[in-house]
C-alpha cells in the first residue's frame, strides 16, 4: 500500500498580532513511506548521544533562545545540536511545504483562520494529482493548537477522499521535530530579510549571511515540487 505521512507543525498563536508574535507559520513534512529514513534516524540518534543527549526531543526555538533544557548551555553546544536536527532534515528523502500569514494582514483570528483553510486547500487542489497517487494518507499533528486542529480536519475531509488523522508524540517522530526546525527556518529567514533578528539568534547564527549560507539556503533544496 502506497502511503504518504504528512507531518505538521506550527510557530506563533491565533492571537493579535505583537512584536513578539508578528507571523502564524504553518510547516508541512511530506513522507512517502516506501522511501526508507532508518539510516538518518539512527545517525541522528548516535550524533546526539555523542553530544550527551539519550531519546532527547529537539526544541528548536527553545534552544535558541536558552529556554528550558537548554538554558546552561553555551552557544556552540546549542549550534551543534541545531546543526544535527539540519542536516538529519536535509538528508532525509522528504519534501515540505509552508504556510506563512503575517498576523498584522487580520483583523480577527477568525480571519486568520479562514485564510489558514484557504490556503491549504488551494495547495491540496493544486496537487490534487501527486495526493490521488496514495492509497492511504495520515497526517500527525500533537494537537498544539485547537483552531489548528479543526482547520486539518476540515480541510482534509473535504479535499482527500480518505486519510486518517494521528496525534504524535515528538519524542516518537523525529519528522515531527524537523517540521519544528522548518517553521523555526522559516520564522528566521522572515527575520533575516527584515533585519529583525534577535541577540540569542545573532549570537547562535552570528549574521544574516552566515544564517542563510549555513541553513536557509540549503533547506529550500527541500520544497514541495509537484
């Protein structure tokens, strides 16, 4: 059976828009499950029991910003890690689509939501004829967010004939964490091309340049083609 996992994760909230929280970012991982990544899985493994780090789930902005497990250590411990979770995304056999809405744009998250629905139903009718090729599809989300949530199930049922809906675990799908790294990319890149990055992110990447040399621009090797 010809199956396709899709795996979701989101940065920013349905609030109102705030310096902080300038942009709803929407990332999709996109999985044929025929194409084998138990390779890249176990290297990830080794590399971040190397760094002293067993079933260890990756929070990719946590860990720039010194957060949580990651609040004592330094720079380059923290760059490390970050650069593992990268290059396990970039080497895995997968494709990715994101979804960015600037939340100044609505005047509700209402509007918001309408637009999230939207979107990715064009993006599903677009690609009508890749998605027809799978017998099964199942998408997993860890349920975060609740609107998101209800937007997926909505959208899915209405566009695919069949899938099925999981929630994940991160700690179980390391996919999961890189759609993570992807909307943290992606939240970057945004960033970089404003001149808003913060200090911890200066400090982890060093400079805009540096930053899309290094990351940005490999990861687009990755983007959803039809």
């Amino acid at each position: 059976m010809k199956t396709l996992s899709i795996f979701v994760d989101e940065s920013g909230d349905f609030g109102d828009y705030s310096k902080h929280s300038p942009y709803y970012i929407i990332a999709m991982i996109f999985h044929e499950q025929s194409k084998d990544i138990s390779s890249e899985i176990t290297r990830l493994n080794h590399e971040l029991f190397n760094l002293g780090y067993q079933n260890h789930v990756v929070h990719t902005e946590p860990l720039i910003r010194r957060e949580g497990d990651y609040q004592n250590l330094p720079p380059n411990e923290r760059r490390s890690i970050f650069t593992k979770l990268y290059y396990f995304t970039s080497k895995c056999d997968i494709q990715y689509q994101p979804f960015i809405f600037p939340k100044k744009e609505f005047e509700s998250s209402l509007k918001l939501a309408e637009r999230i629905s939207r979107e990715i139903s064009i993006f599903i009718k677009e690609n009508l004829t890749y998605f027809q090729k799978f017998e099964k599809i199942i998408l997993y989300y860890d349920n975060g967010q609740h609107e998101l949530s209800r937007i997926l199930n909505a959208v899915l049922s209405a566009e695919l004939a069949d899938y099925d809906i999981r929630k994940v675990l991160p700690r179980n799908y390391k996919l999961f964490q890189a759609a993570d790294l992807i909307c943290t990319l992606e939240l970057l890149r945004l960033k970089a091309e404003t001149s808003s990055l913060t200090r911890s992110e200066i400090l982890l990447f060093h400079s805009r340049r540096e930053l899309k040399k290094d990351f940005l621009k490999g990861i687009q090797k990755k983007l959803f083609k039809r």
